[in-house]
C-alpha cells in the first residue's frame, strides 16, 4: 500500500472525526450543483486569436513549473510474462523505462497486457499512472514489485487495503484488464510515485537529480512528463497504434493526465477522472478544496513559489480551459461524480464548455450537450457525471471504453492522431 495512500485514507477520516459538514466533503456528503447560468464569467475569454504555445507558457510561470523536455528517456526490450494472458485474451509483458541519466536516473517497471485481437496496424492503448505499484494492478501475475522481485500477490491487502477500496472503489488499484481486453484496447500501468515520491522535499530532490540542466518544476509536470516518456517508447512497438495513446489517472495523476495531453507530441488524449484543482476544475473556485488548499497539503505538486503566492493572495491570471485549449484538437474525457464536490465537477463542466470554443474554432465538437448529465463519449471534451464520490468504479470503466472506442474505432479516428 503506497504511502500517499494512506495518508489520504487517514486524512479523510480525521476531517470527518471533527464533525464538520463540510470538513467530509472529500467522502461525499454533499452533492454538486447542476446549476451552470448563474456562475462567474469564466476568464480569461479564448478569442480566435487563441495561441496554445502562449497558453502552456502562462500556465507552466503561474502554475506548474517547466515542461522538463531535456530529460533522456530509454527503455528496455519487453520481457515477456504470460504468453497467454487471461485465458488466452493477450499477452502480459514489462518493460523498464529510465528516465534521466546518472546517479539520479530514475527507472521503473510498466507493466503491458495486449489484446489477441486487434488492428493490423496496432491498437489503441490506456495507459495508466497508479497510486500503487503493479502488484496491486496485476495481483495474480509475477510482475516486478517496488523491491525489483517479482510480485507474490497484491500488495492492496488487510485492513487498509479492504478501506482503500471500499471508499475509493475497487479499481482504485485493480485494473478490469479483461474489459479492456475484450474490448480491443491495449493497457500499460505505472506507479507515479516509482519515478517521483509523492512526499514535499523528497519529490523535489528526485526531479533536481534526474540530470543536469532541467530547471526547478513541478511533481505534476514531472509526472505527466512520465506519461510522455512511457508513451514515446511504448508507441514504438508495431502493435500499439502511436496515434492512439490515451493517459488515464484519476485524482492527482488525473491532472497529470491534462498536462500531459496538452504538453506532449506522444500523448493522443487524456482520460482525467476526478482530476479537481490544477486539473480540470476552475483554479478561481472556492467550492471544495480550492487550489489553496491542494497547494497548502500537496506544495509540490505545483511550482515553487506558488503557495506563498497564495497565502499572500496573488491569485494566478489563468484558469483550466486554457489548459484543456492548449491541447485541443485531442479527445479529452473528464470524470466526475455528483458527490465529489472536492473534485468540484460544476466548475470542471464550465472550464469545459468555455474550452470547447478553441475546439469548435477547428470544426470539432468541443463540448456537447446540454447539461453536466448530459454524457456524450463521442464529444471532443466529454464530460462524464455519475452519482457516488471520488473512486474509480464499474461506471467509470463503461464510459472509459465508450470513450476509447468513440474516438480510436472509427474511420474518422485519424483526426484525434499525432500531429507530429
């Protein structure tokens, strides 16, 4: 069980211990407006003139630090694990990925399940940035553990574990990689934490350690960083379609998962669930954590500097429409649910449709539809609301396949490709 892990567990049971309203918030008492006419004005406006170079760069000096584009990347030939995946519905395989160069280098097991059945010019593939190591995602199969040997079960065990997932749902961890499989779609899985700690100094110490040369940034942009490192080498193998990587997170890896999409010539979309503040949801709002918040008990996750930017009240000039603008024309996919107002998902919805402008600027959808109920797979930006509170549940999966397939199956999938 990772340790950022169960520091949320214990964090969410001491705020709901004080008693407080909306202290439990995080476990989802309350519920999200619906209401979207009577907000702020969504600011600043994203003109025909948008430029999305220009918006990476307000949001990297006002948010997130440097893209560390100069990092070495490098991998190792797949290691075969099981020829005959899930009763003959793929292949499981790992590969080492290193990042930097070194005695900082960092590098870490992905783990590769691929379908049987597929295009004969490769398949679509999830790849997905986990709170917890591989054997947790993979429980039944020997994949490499955070100790270099191979898995002996999940590592989501015990009280903890039966806590973890019965708040935050069973995929929280496990992966319902036969879904996948049966449905044509390849999935990689990576700890973000085997290549930065989730933990303030630490996380800063790694990134400063990985090489020489990158300047001081974010634990976010280097995790989303990951997604591109990943991405670039899986997309060599002929049977992952390269036009068709999707970064999947939920929460924190969630808004790494924007970052990436809006950063990196690897990644094709992003799945974003539950991603909140300095993710899809407005960096203005004061519904549900705030940004001030997030940054008071998460500071490296953002830029250096900007907590103290906050407690003095300079409020960053940017919000998260230009960061789903920046990456458009991708396929975005945001979950939400009506009860994780901490997530905020009526901000994330106005972020949304005020981004889906840029899109509409080049002929595609943007966003669709009339409502935050109103669920639309094949949009541009999708926007995805169930009931329940911030976990990764059945539901989820269902519209993160209809999403894959809405964008990646079809004839006019090509338009969500690499534009390399």
């Amino acid at each position: 069980m990772s340790t950022a892990l169960r520091r949320l567990l214990s964090g969410l049971r001491g705020l709901c211990l004080a008693g407080a309203v909306a202290g439990c918030t995080p476990l989802g008492l309350n519920y999200a407006s619906l209401e979207i006419d009577n907000k702020p004005a969504v600011t600043p406006e994203l003109g025909t003139d948008f430029n999305p170079q220009d918006a990476r760069d307000q949001l990297a000096r006002a948010l997130y630090g440097p893209w560390p584009e100069a990092l070495s990347i490098a991998s190792t030939p797949p290691r075969l694990i099981d020829p005959d995946f899930m009763s003959g519905r793929g292949t499981l395989e790992e590969i080492q990925v290193t990042i930097g160069t070194g005695a900082g280098q960092r590098t870490f097991p992905v783990v590769l399940a691929l379908p049987n059945r597929g295009k004969e010019d490769g398949v679509a593939l999830i790849l997905s940035q986990t709170f917890v190591d591989n054997c947790a995602v993979f429980p039944e199969s020997p994949v490499t553990g955070p100790d270099g040997a191979p898995c002996q079960g999940s590592s989501l065990t015990g009280l903890v574990g039966f806590a973890a997932t019965r708040i935050f749902g069973r995929y929280i961890a496990e992966a319902p990689l036969e879904r996948y499989l049966d449905a044509g779609l390849a999935y990689a899985s990576f700890s973000g934490a085997g290549f930065i700690p989730d933990r303030n100094g630490p996380a800063q110490a790694t990134m400063a350690a990985l090489e020489a040369g990158p300047p001081p940034t974010s634990a976010l942009m280097g995790w989303a960083f990951a997604y591109h490192a990943v991405a670039q080498e899986l997309s060599l193998d002929p049977r992952i379609d390269a036009r068709a990587v999707a970064a999947m997170g939920h929460s924190r890896y969630g808004k790494s998962a924007l970052i990436a999409a809006a950063w990196s010539d690897q990644v094709d979309a992003a799945i974003a669930h539950q991603s909140g503040f300095a993710g899809a949801a407005s960096v203005q709002s004061e519904t549900g954590e705030t940004l001030r918040r997030m940054a008071r008990s998460y500071p490296h996750w953002v830029r250096p500097g900007l907590l103290a930017d906050l407690e003095a009240g300079r409020m960053p000039q940017v919000d998260q429409h230009m960061l789903m603008a920046a990456a458009a024309p991708k396929p975005l996919f945001l979950g939400n649910a009506r009860r994780d107002v901490w997530s905020d998902p009526n901000s994330t919805y106005r972020m949304a449709r005020a981004a889906g402008e840029v899109y509409a600027q080049s002929g595609l959808n943007g966003l669709i539809g009339r409502g935050l109920l109103d669920f639309h797979p094949e949009a541009e930006i999708s926007y995805w609301l169930r009931g329940g509170g911030h976990s990764v549940v059945s539901r989820d999966i269902d519209a993160f396949i209809d999403f894959m397939r809405a964008h990646f199956e079809s004839d006019q999938a090509s338009r969500a490709g690499k534009f390399r």
